[in-house]
C-alpha cells in the first residue's frame, strides 16, 4: 500500500485502526489491544489523537510475521479469568458491530476452541481463539504459515457463524482495494 493500513483514511476523521476500535467498542469488547510493529510510534500518536480506547503493544520482531504479531498479544492478554481472545487484522476495517457480538455470542454458547464469520466456504474476521490454543500458538514454529494450521485444524461448525456482513470479508491489501472500500462508503453514506 505504500504506506502504514492502520493509517489509512476511511472519511469524517477515522482511519482503518479508529475504526476497528470503535467497532470492537461498540459490540461491547472493553479491553482492546493493538498490536503494532512497523511505523509504531506514527501509529500510536495517530490513534491518542482520536477518540477510542485502546492498549498498544510494540512487537519488534514484527518482520517475522504475523504469528509474531498474535503471540505478542496474546502474551498480554494471557491471564486468570480470560478465556479467549477476539482478533483481527488492520486490513478488515467494515466488519459490523454486529458480526464481532454474534461471534462473542457463539463462543458463549458453545465454547468452541475457534470462532468465525462464514459465508458460504468462506471464513472472515474477527476470530475468536480460546485460551486452551494459545499454548498451541505460543508453540508454533513456522511463522510463514502463522496460525492458519492451528485454526484450521480447530474449526468447526460449531464454531462457524454464517453472516451477511461484506465487512467480515473485505480484505484490503491493494490501492484498487482501497478505493473500493472508498467508494463503497461514499455510497453508503449517499444513501
């Protein structure tokens, strides 16, 4: 992209990260942690200019991964009385309030080791990991193919939640992308 995600413009003041926040807020998460590497402290003073909460971690082994990234705030969160954890990445900033409390609510009624957004043979984000995987996260050793296999290997239907939400799955990873997502909110808010 050229330039930081977490930085990117969405209009009326919000940038990928805000967003996300705001998001997380709004469905009732009250401890946010954000994991940040590259272009951190730009990062941060950017964010303390908005009006969300959240906790900031530095990962300065960020270059190897985003396992490296995952492990960093797990070890944070990793405590008596947490028994899992939500997360996203910087590059999925549409998904609903909605869609982060329906997976909050699936974990709550069946306790499944991963929870995520579905459509069709798709998976979005956010995911919920319980707490019994954080040992297997902690432990994984190729950082190249980061926690898919773990989560892979621990999904199931009932951990799935089929969603409407475009959010949960709009990725983006290029300019087109960007400008997509631009124009899908301009539209949005025309109407």
């Amino acid at each position: 992209m050229g330039r930081a995600k977490a930085l990117l413009p969405l209009g009326a003041g919000e940038t990928f990260l805000s967003r996300i926040v705001a998001t997380f807020h709004n469905a009732g998460v009250d401890d946010v942690v954000v994991i940040v590497g590259h272009e951190a402290a730009a990062i941060r003073a950017a964010f303390d200019a908005g009006r969300a909460r959240a906790r900031f971690v530095v990962n300065a082994g960020y270059e190897s991964g985003q396992l490296s990234s995952l492990v960093a705030g797990l070890r944070i969160v990793d405590r008596p009385g947490v028994a899992a954890a939500l997360v996203t990445l910087v590059d999925t900033p549409l998904v609903s309030a909605a869609t982060v409390r329906a997976v909050i609510d699936r974990y709550r009624l069946t306790r499944a080791p991963i929870v995520r957004p579905v459509r069709g043979g798709e998976h979005g984000h956010p995911v919920l990991i319980d707490r019994a995987l954080f040992g297997a996260l902690f432990g994984a050793q190729d950082a190249a193919l980061g926690a898919k296999p773990i989560i892979r290997a621990h999904a199931s239907a009932a951990g799935d939640v089929a969603v409407v939400d475009e959010g949960a799955f709009t990725d983006v990873d290029t300019p087109a992308e960007y400008e997509a997502v631009l124009r899908r909110l301009r539209t949005a808010s025309d109407h």
